[in-house]
C-alpha cells in the first residue's frame, strides 16, 4: 500500500479557536475537575474548569495591561507545572501566540529563540531560569536587553501578572479572546534542532482544535469513559505534551503535572492515573529497572522466565488479532496465570495500579518491550508524529493495535509513502509554516501540498505506518551497503546495561557501534557477578571485568544482529565511559540523538574502530 486516509470525524468552523473548547466545557460542566494540584502532604487538591477559567481570565488581563496585543509573541519557559497550563491558556485569551522554550536550554538556544520568534515578553517557571533569559536577551541586544521578564512559579506569581489588570475591562478580553480565527498561528513551536538550528514551526488554532476533536473519539478506549485521569511529566515545550494537554482539555480528563523525576513513582500512587503518555526511554528504565531490582533480590531467573512469558503471550495475542492463530495455548495461559500475582501486578502496582494503556511517542519503541508490556496488562499504544503534525498524526488504538507499527492515521489525515520510501502528509493538523523562512516552508511541501517528513517508512495492507528511520541519517558503507542504524540501536539498548547506542559506519568498510552503558546497571551488574561496587570507569580497567561486561554487550549486538543481513550487522563495537544526555548536549529534549554531536566529540572514539 502506498496511501491510507482515515475519513474526518469531525470539522470546525473558521470562526473557532482555542478558547472556546475551555469556555464551553466551563458552560456545560462548570464543576468538572480538569486538573489537579499537589497538596504538599502526598494528596492532590482538584482544579474545576471554572476555577481554571476564572484564573485564566484574570492572567489574560494581566498580559494585555502589560501591553500583550494580539498577534504578539509570549515565550513561556518552564518545568511542566499546572502554572504552564494557567498561561498557556492565558495568552490565547489574550490573543497572543505561545512560544515555548524547554527549561534546559542554553543561553545561545535562547538567544536564538528569542531574536527569531521576536518574543514581547517571557514568562519564567523558576527564578534560577532569569539568569539564563536575560543573558540570552543581552546576546540579541538592542530592545531585547530590556525584555521584560516574570515568574509564574506559584499562585502569588501569577496574581502578580493579573495584577496588571487593573484598565481591563470584560468587554476588551471577550474582543482578544475571539480575535484569532481557525488558521491563525496559536503557537511558535521550534524544532528541536537535531541537524540544524531549530525553524519556528506555525502551528495553528485549527491544527490543534480539529486534530483534538478527531482523536478524542478515535482514541475513545485509550482516553477511557467517565471518570479519566492523567499524569503529565513529559516537557510541555514539546509540542507532544502541550497537544495532549489540550485533548484533555477538550475531553475533560483530569490532568496532574510532575516535572520531578525523583517523585514520579510517588506522584504515580498517589494520583493514580487511567493511562499515561510516555517516551520509550520511561518504559526502557521501568523495564530494565524492574530486571535489575528482580537480579539484586536473587530472583533474576523467575524475572526472565515472566519476562519471556509477557513476550509470548502478547505475541501470541497480536497474531490472533492479524489472523495467524488461535491466541496463547492452554500452558502459555497457565505460566501467564501463575506470574500475574507474582511479577505482573507489582509493576502495574508501580505505576499507580489503575492504569489501562500507556501512550508512546516522540521516538521508536523496541517492539519486545512493547510485547513485555502488554502481556504484563498495560498495552502500549505507539504512535508517531513531528512538531510539523502537531505531533500524533497515527495512533495505534485497542482493537486495531500491531506492534512494531505506529498505527493508522488519525481521522481527517493521510499517510502517503514517495517512491524513495519517504514518508509524506496532509490533513488538518499539519503546520502552517515556518516563521519568516518561506523558501524552506515551499521545500517542505512537494507539489501535491503534502508535507515531506523527511522520515523512511512503509504502509502495510491494511494501513499500518511503520518507520524505518530519517532519510539523512541512513548510513552508506563504503562497499555501498544501505544501513537503518535506529532499528539497530533500539535492539542493543533494549539491554539493561546499555544507555545508548550510536550506530557509525558512513564511508566505512562495515557498520559499527559506540556503547554507552548505564552507571546504575553497570554497577548492579559488577556487584552482581563479584565484582563489587564497580564505576562503569572501574569495570573498563579491571581486566576480568571488563572482558564480562564486553561479553554481555556482544551478546546483545548479537541479537541485534540477527534481525539485519551480515552486510548491515555491527561487527565491532567499543563501551563509551561517557553518558549522552540533554544536559551535555547529545540528546534532546525528547530524548533523540544529535547524531553529529556525538559524532564530533566521540571521533576519535570511532577512529579507533576502524584502526584497531
């Protein structure tokens, strides 16, 4: 199959945006809890929408008395917090357009943000983060020395800002709320910048109201009836996050925000939330940790026997569902029994013990963790998307799941393969364009008006989009050989040492990797097998140590191997005392690869490959 359309659901007037989803939910439901706030005592205190309204109305006409007009540029950067979502909201009222900045971005990063964006004013989620602003405004110059900054890191932060209100009048809101129609820009989302400097992404009132309205009943048994809840901990500066917020908003689901990861677990049992929307990175940490936990407690053997029983009984599930079979035989169903109170229901235990499905986006996710995760009953749903696609465009949903794919289009979109295997867009939730870059907004589309993602996929019959990888980071051999180095990657990493995996080899004679492994894993394992307490420094330099933990790697390059032909295999491989993160710069926000980062501060790393 070369095209698949999922038929619209549902369409919006030209007259609508944003705001108005929240003020008719507000008239309907006046009392409906949309969000939740911790109450510093390990509770959580319930937010109703006309509680959330009210706050957003008196934040908006804070903003216009400080002199936000509508069209005007708002730049927000913060953790993920319900404060986030007061002024996310609160701009759109005030018919300004958002422009996100992640919390751990650079000066320069800012700097560049702010001069291309031509933001009026910031708003800051923590003091610690003026610093960084300002010195970003002072590389711009000129007015931007004087951007005025302001904190909504709490409750008296943002009656600080709706203080300002004072000359604001009902009326004056009520005229910049309903000012910005379907097509205009709602939000300046910039990319995350993996080959370049990050482009200013025009995303539109429509891309993010159609594209909530459709999922929201696509997605129906995820999102669940009735009473649904959420825990966001993903950045809301993603795109991802801020889009998901937002169909919960339209759907009335409960939405509590983290950006702790050291509380996540305790903010999990507490909150208790339906279902969850993740990056594969969370599920590989759950997973490998619950291994790592299961092999310092002396019951690794029984952890891998559930571990195989999870895999196979899913797999066995996923081939009746596509026709291959009759399900899990009587004994699969047995050991599956025999493990649910063992193993299975203390890691659903983990993640709050409510919760259904689990959504997975932003990078690929290894299919067997996918099959782990749903034979232990929490089903992962993968999707995919760009910050040009108001991130989901494809979803897999229950009762049309297959894993290994991203599933089928969302309603009113189109997937379509190029003949080169790209693959290509159109429908209402892709963007609008690229701020002030209009050559590279006319390059983006091909002539049929859809957009080119860059990304290699295929189709299958019945519709499922598969990714292979991005177009530009296709590695070629020296002999020639074409390699998809993610696919690759994705298997040496589903192991518990590994952290990361860079596959190399463009120009070169054979395909190779650098390994870097986890701190934490590695030392479990070195105390594991005798070692002691072993730094991933230390096991390198102890020769018998060393020689295991390069042993355990191979076996997991090995495996990895057998899923390509021996012309793309990795044949060698060299463990990286080094850890990729966002904070070094190798990764970003949502945990993908800069590969030429990498590339450049670990050349000599991959020389050596080559020489030894």
């Amino acid at each position: 199959m070369r095209e698949t359309t999922t038929e619209p659901i549902t369409r919006i007037g030209d007259h609508i945006n944003v705001t108005h989803g929240v003020v008719a939910l507000c008239e309907a439901q006046p009392g409906h809890p949309v969000y939740a706030i911790s109450n510093g005592a390990g509770g959580w205190l319930d937010i109703t929408i006309s509680s959330f309204l009210s706050q957003v109305k008196k934040v908006a006409k804070g903003l216009i008395g400080l002199g936000v007009e509508p069209g005007d540029k708002v730049a927000v950067m913060s953790a993920t917090s319900y404060s986030w979502a007061v002024v996310d909201q609160a701009i759109w009222f005030a018919g300004g357009i958002s422009v996100p900045i992640y919390e751990t971005s650079s000066a320069h990063q800012i700097a560049h943000l702010l001069a291309s964006s031509e933001a009026q004013l910031v708003l800051i989620g923590s003091d610690h983060l003026r610093s960084a602003v300002q010195a970003g405004a002072n590389m711009v110059g000129g007015k931007k020395s004087g951007l005025e900054i302001y904190s909504i890191e709490s409750t008296a932060d943002l009656d600080e800002i709706a203080a300002n209100s004072t000359n604001v009048t009902n009326s004056q809101l009520e005229t910049a709320r309903t000012r910005a129609r379907a097509d205009d820009v709602a939000t300046l989302v910039y990319t995350s910048g993996t080959t370049g400097k990050p482009k200013g992404v025009e995303i539109t009132h429509r891309n993010l109201v159609e594209g909530a309205a459709n999922i929201v009943p696509f997605a129906a048994d995820i999102l669940g009836e009735g009473e649904s809840r959420t825990l966001l901990f993903l950045p809301l500066a993603h795109v991802l996050a801020r889009a998901v917020q937002l169909i919960c908003l339209h759907r009335g689901i409960q939405v509590a925000h983290t950006a702790d990861t050291s509380t996540l677990l305790d903010d999990l049992g507490t909150f208790r939330p339906t279902w969850l929307l993740v990056v594969p990175r969370v599920l590989e940490k759950v997973y490998h940790s619950a291994a790592a936990k299961a092999s310092d407690d002396g019951k690794g053997a029984i952890f891998e026997e559930a571990r195989k029983t999870a895999v196979a009984y899913s797999q066995a599930l996923q081939a009746a569902a596509d026709g291959n079979g009759s399900g899990p035989s009587l004994a699969l169903r047995a050991k599956h029994a025999l493990f649910s109170p063992l193993v299975y229901s203390k890691l659903r235990a983990k993640l709050g013990g409510e919760v259904t499905h689990i959504v997975s986006g932003a990078s690929p996710l290894n299919p067997e963790i996918a099959h782990f995760f749903a034979g232990i009953g929490l089903p992962v749903q993968e999707g995919y998307g760009l910050t040009e696609s108001t991130a989901p465009i494809t979803l897999n949903i229950p009762g049309a799941t297959r894993i290994g794919t991203v599933g089928l289009p969302v309603p009113g979109n189109t997937v379509k393969i190029a003949e080169d295997g790209e693959i290509l867009l159109k429908g209402p939730v892709i963007f609008h364009g690229y701020y002030n870059r209009p050559d590279e907004t006319k390059e983006a589309f091909d002539d049929n008006g859809f957009f080119c993602t860059g990304d290699l996929g295929s189709l299958d019959a019945d519709g499922f989009l598969s990714v292979t990888g991005r177009k530009k980071e296709l590695i070629v051999t020296a002999g020639g050989k074409n390699i998809f180095p993610t696919p690759l990657e994705e298997s040496v990493r589903s192991d518990p040492l590994v952290a990361q995996t860079v596959v190399v080899g463009e120009g070169r004679p054979f395909a190779a990797a650098l390994v870097f492994p986890d701190p934490e894993a590695v030392s479990s394992w070195a105390e594991h097998n005798g070692f002691g307490h072993l730094s991933i420094r230390d096991a390198l330099a102890d020769e018998a140590a060393s020689h295991a933990l390069h042993a355990q790697v191979q076996q997991a390059v090995d495996r990895a191997n057998t899923e390509v032909s021996r012309a793309e295999s990795i044949r060698s491989f060299a463990l990286v005392d080094a850890e990729l993160s966002i904070e070094s710069g190798h990764l970003t926000p949502s945990m993908k690869l800069i590969r030429a980062k990498v590339m450049d501060d670990f050349s000599d790393a991959v020389e050596d490959l080559y020489t030894a």
